[in-house]
C-alpha cells in the first residue's frame, strides 16, 4: 500500500497534468516540528510542487515569523482552532503557495491544562481564501502522538487535493488508453527518440509506447515486440504502476497511461523500428534533461516507486 506522501505526490502531478496549472504545497508546523516536511520531501520530485516549511515552535515565531495575532494566543492560546487557521493563512502568503497545511499542538508529557490535555491538536489548511481546521485529541506517548498527528495531516491535505482533482476531472474530453513500458539494463532505462512519421509527439523521448487494444499487459509485450526486436521470454515485468492521465489541451485528449517497468538482459538484441530515430540507455535521474512526450517522467515514478 503507497504511503500517504506518495498518494498526495501524485495528485498533484495529475492535477497538473490533467488541467495543466501548477499546484504548491507548503506547511507551517509547531508541535510536529518538520515531520511532515520531512515524509512529504522523503518522495522523488516533491521540489516540483513542494515550497519549504516554517517551523513556528515558539509564540514568537508564531507572532513575528507567521503572523498569528498577539490577541489570538492572548484569547485562544497557541493549541487553538484560531491559531491553526491563521497559521495556515500566513503560510500561504509567505511562501506563495497555493495550499498551505499548519498544525499545533500539546505532544505532551507537559504542556497540558484541564481543558487542553496532553494529545490536542488542531491541523488548519488554507488554500485561496477558504481555511479549513479539524480537532483531535491523540492518545499515546510523545512520540507517538507526534507520528498520529504528522499522518492525520498528510491525511487532511490528500482528501482536499482529491477533492480538487476530482473536481477538475468534469472536463470534456476525449479518452485515449496507452502502454508506456521502460526497459531497464543495469539501473539504466531506454528511451526512445520518436521518428517524424509518427502521428504525435514527433521528435520527443519516449518509452515503448502504443495504444491499448487488448489488456494493458499484452499490449507492451506486442509494442516491446514490434518496436525493439524483444520477444515475451527476453524480457522480466519488474513492476506494472497505477495509470496516469495526462492533459493535452491542444488535441482536447486525455491520455490514460499504463506504465511497465521490464528488465532486459540480453540488450544486443534490441533493434528500433521506423516509429524511432535512435535509442538511448540512461539514469532515470536523467530523463529530465531530455523533451519527453507528456507525463513520461511520471509513468516513470509510477513503476520506480
């Protein structure tokens, strides 16, 4: 099972991909103090949509840094529905993000009052001019009240992308099924340089791609056939990844991309069909530096994950 930072990575990059607009994340966090910087930023490819953190430990910093009002720790405290919302909003506009997640809270043993015991917490998100906040009062030790509160926010933040993703999925458009398959040599992928005979994308990098015409599996072992010479027995399926869809406004399609990862061993077999212009075997660390078809660097953290 993806691990909640995984599942927010990529939402994110089909929301992108899908309405093709940015979306940025950033976090303000007191009583948690970096862990969700530190999970969200553990995945590959997080600089694309992750801005940075505030740590904002102290009222100080709260106040100063942040811009939590004075009146507001005075009223409410620092572990209050109003401080978690405001720090939420002042994230926002201090690190220029689209969405920002904020949490504080009493991870105890100390800290705690009648009315605010060891385990409260209030998580905020503020996105646009909406802010949200949700209470939770976490049982266990210090430091398992800190994993709990770290999860239940990477939680609050993918149910709102999911819900903006699922809200821009209601474009019209049409609805193509293809296979993108990386052969893999020796932690090295091959890409492909895509011929201008081809019907789109000419000229770009790509995997061994086509479209589905049987299950998603027997269609890239047909085009890893047709396009490199490979044969079902020459090659390993290491791992078959969740589809990814991908916009492009300019055709008004939606490509559903099913991503393979195969490892190949006997790699002087391999032999381009008029679809390629040249072949390259490179890092995946690579791939960035290369035009590639749209969404291919995603297919490709699909199958690496």
């Amino acid at each position: 099972m993806k691990r909640l930072e995984h599942k927010i990575s990529h939402l994110v990059m089909d929301y992108q991909g899908k309405t093709g607009t940015s979306l940025t994340i950033g976090t303000v966090e007191s009583a948690t103090g970096g862990r969700i910087a530190d999970k969200i930023t553990n995945v590959p490819g997080s600089s694309v949509y992750y801005k940075g953190t505030i740590v904002a430990y102290s009222n100080d910093v709260k106040s100063a840094v942040v811009g939590v009002k004075e009146e507001t720790l005075d009223l409410h405290g620092a572990v209050s529905r109003e401080a978690a919302l405001e720090m939420a909003r002042g994230g926002l506009k201090l690190l220029k993000v689209d969405v920002c997640l904020s949490t504080t809270g009493i991870a105890g043993p100390s800290g705690a009052t009648p009315v605010k015991p060891p385990g409260l917490f209030y998580i905020g998100l503020a996105a646009g001019n909406s802010t949200y906040s949700h209470k939770f009062i976490f049982s266990g030790n210090r430091e398992t009240i800190k994993r709990k509160a770290t999860d239940s926010a990477l939680e609050i933040l993918k149910e709102y992308l999911q819900k903006k993703y699922d809200a821009a999925c209601a474009i019209p458009l049409e609805e193509k099924h293809v296979v993108t398959c990386f052969l893999e040599h020796r932690h090295h992928i091959l890409i492909l340089r895509r011929s201008g005979k081809v019907g789109t994308y000419r000229r770009a990098w790509a995997g061994v791609s086509g479209y589905v015409e049987t299950t998603p599996l027997d269609q890239a072992y047909t085009e890893i056939r047709e396009e490199t010479g490979l044969f079902k027995s020459t090659v390993k399926l290491i791992r078959q990844g969740e589809p990814v869809e991908v916009i492009d406004k300019s055709l008004n399609r939606k490509w559903v991309v099913h991503p393979f990862l195969f490892h190949v061993t006997e790699i002087d077999r391999l032999k381009t069909d008029w679809e390629h212009t040249e072949f390259k075997w490179i890092k995946p660390e690579e791939l960035k530096k290369y035009k590639t078809v749209p969404g291919l660097a995603r297919a490709l953290d699909r199958v690496l994950d």
